[in-house]
C-alpha cells in the first residue's frame, strides 16, 4: 500500500486552484502522490523523491538572499509510510503511534 499525501498539479503553475478541473493550455493536470517531507523549525517541503532536494536548494538560495542561515543539522527528513520515519517528531508528537504513545505515558 503506498502512503503520502495525494496532489493535483498543472504544469507551469506553483499550486493549483481547485476551480481549476480542465487544462487552460496544451498541459493536463497531473495527479501526483507527495511521498516525503524535508523540515527544520516552521519550514516544510513536501515532494516526490526526485523534488524533495530540489526543494532544499531553492529555499537555501532564497534565505542566502536574505542572508539568513540554515542549519542542516537541524533538518529531519520524513519518508511517509517508512518505519525509519516513526522516530521523527513533528509538530509535537512522534510520527510513529507506538512511540507516540510510549513517549506520553
């Protein structure tokens, strides 16, 4: 069974409106399944595979821009569906329900 986020991407355009149902060129909507997530602090970017560090790129380029820093060490990579990811906390809690609730009690 796969795990992740389903997605509805157009190519050409950042995130889809969800009026938009029919292509308005030559390009079809793609249906997609977001199966990562790359986080440090407030920050996530969610992607395939192949997009995830692309992702991570951009957003280094941007924050040099502004000459701001990031801090590699304090990234967690999240692979949904993954049982190496049951140990990343995210937002409080630990992705895994069995850690989640060993670590509560």
């Amino acid at each position: 069974m796969s795990m992740g986020i389903p997605w509805i991407w157009k190519p050409g355009y950042s995130f889809p409106r969800k009026s938009q149902t029919k292509a308005m060129n030559s390009f079809e909507n793609e249906k997609l399944e977001l199966v990562e997530s790359l986080f440090a602090d407030d920050t996530t970017i969610l992607g395939t595979r192949e997009e995830i560090f692309i992702g991570r790129n951009s957003f280094m380029e941007v924050m040099n821009m502004f000459e701001e820093k990031c801090y590699p060490d304090k990234e967690e990579h999240l692979f949904f569906g993954e049982s190496e990811s049951e140990s990343i906390r995210m937002l409080g809690s630990f992705v895994g329900r069995k850690r989640d609730n060993q670590e509560r009690l």
